[in-house]
C-alpha cells in the first residue's frame, strides 16, 4: 500500500475524503472529532494541503474546497486502498481457525472425526459424534491432532462446585477443622452424586489438611478461576478454602453462573 506508506498520508486521505463531501460548514473542530486527531493537526494538515494545492480556503478558514488535483489524489488512494483490503480478505479467507484435540486412535489427514469431551479434555475418533471436525494433519494415538472446520455441539455438562469453609489460624487452623466431615464430603461426592475430578486449596490451613487426611491437591494457584473452568468444561471441584477466601470463590462462580455450594467445615 504505497500510498500510504509516508508519514501523515493517511490522515491526508481522510481529510480530503471529508473535504469532497461539500460540506461548507465543515470546520477543524469537526475534522478533528471525526479523525480522532487534535485541532492544531487538522491545522497542520490543511496547511500542507493547501501548499500541495489539494484544497483551497479562505485565509487556512473554512468553507474548504477540494481541488480537481485533490479530487484526482482521493480516488488513486482510494483504489489503493481498495486493492490492500481485497489482499487482506483474500487471505482472510484462506485463513483456518485451527482446534487441537487428543487423537483416541490413529487419524489421518482429512479424516471427519467425532468430537466429545472427557474428564475436561476434547477428544477426536472416527466414531459419530453431534459435533465433527476435519483433520488437518496425521495423527497417533494419545497425541495431539489439530481440526479445523469445527460444526455442531460438543456434548458436555457443566460441572458444580463444592466449597468448604475452614478457619483461619488464628481462629485454630487445621485443629479446629472437622476432618470427619470434610473427608466424608470429599469421598461421597457432589449433591447429585458426581465424584470430585478436581480438588481445589486456597491458604495453608486448606494445604494442611488435604495431608491430612492424604487427598491430592489439583488446583492451588489462581483456584476460584480454575475452579470456575474446570467447572465449565464439565468437571466437579472440591474446593477447601480458608476464612474469607471462600468470598473469591463465590464471586467468580456467581459470575460464570457455576452451581456451587458451601459448606463449613469447622468443629
């Protein structure tokens, strides 16, 4: 787009494309709002359109007045410009939005594959599926294959999470926290009798009794988001969180419309 390639070109092309609409009570305030660009450039701009006999005015004033030279500028920049956004949608429609997935077998390229989620993580076979994809190259079986032309509806449930309260050390920490409960929680499951695919910490106190009572900890670091997503792509959260860090959780499940419940989990 060579045209456009010289410092200020384009917001020359802008201000003669507004010039040539004949506007006579145009003035540099309304350049200036509709360009984004202060009045003292609008200014600057007409001066050195008006050097290059582009437009004329009264005294830098409006009305401006495009000339046939500027009228001849418009339309050449005009076409170049044109020619750049054909390019660029040409290439647009080139362009595939590319979706990785775990191959459940072996695949190859162009394969139609069924598409469904497990355990939080897509999966792609040769099996039917409500929603199909295109392989784009060859794939083994358990790695990474990338899709592209993705259609119909991954089949997928949204998990709920399940908060449980536990006092801060100065209220007595651990100590204080009903374990009986707490593993009785954990082994039983959700409301709906859904095993926990994710356990979730927030605080020292919660890290200390995941130990104890021997359950493995999958999400401690940014855990209200995390539990939230797990949550999205399908899966249970168990979530043990200190004092006033259950607000977090609470917040950022309310937000995603996540089902969740809370449950104290002191003696």
């Amino acid at each position: 787009m060579k045209a456009f390639k010289k410092r200020g070109a384009l917001t020359h092309f802008q201000i003669l494309s507004e010039i040539s609409k004949q506007d006579p009570h145009l003035k540099q305030k309304d350049l200036a709002k509709k360009l984004g660009i202060t009045i003292q450039a609008v200014s600057e701009n007409i001066k050195t359109l008006t050097e290059l006999g582009y437009i004329t005015s009264k005294d830098g004033r409006s009305p401006y007045k495009i000339t046939q030279s500027g009228i001849d500028k418009v339309k050449k920049d005009a076409i170049s410009l044109r020619k750049y956004s054909d390019s660029v949608l040409e290439t647009m429609n080139h362009y595939k939005t590319i979706w990785p997935a775990i191959a459940k077998e072996e695949l190859k390229k162009d394969d139609i594959v069924g598409l469904y989620m497990e355990d939080g993580v897509l999966y792609a076979h040769k099996k039917e599926e409500n929603a199909t994809g295109i392989v784009l190259d060859d794939a083994e079986e358990n790695m990474d294959v990338s899709l592209t032309n993705l259609t119909g509806i991954i089949d997928m449930k949204v998990g709920e999470v399940t908060v449980i309260n536990v006092p801060t050390i100065k209220d007595g920490g651990s100590k204080k926290c009903d374990l009986d409960l707490i593993k009785n929680v954990y082994e039983k499951g959700t409301n709906n009798n859904g095993i926990f695919n994710k356990v979730a910490v927030a605080g020292t106190v919660s890290r200390a009794v995941t130990n104890k009572l021997g359950i493995n900890i999958d999400i401690e670091y940014a855990a209200p988001q995390a539990s939230a997503n797990a949550a999205r792509k399908g899966l249970n959260v168990l979530a043990i969180v200190v004092g006033d860090m259950s607000k977090a959780f609470t917040r950022e499940l309310e937000s995603e419309k996540i089902k969740y419940n809370i449950i104290d989990g002191a003696l």
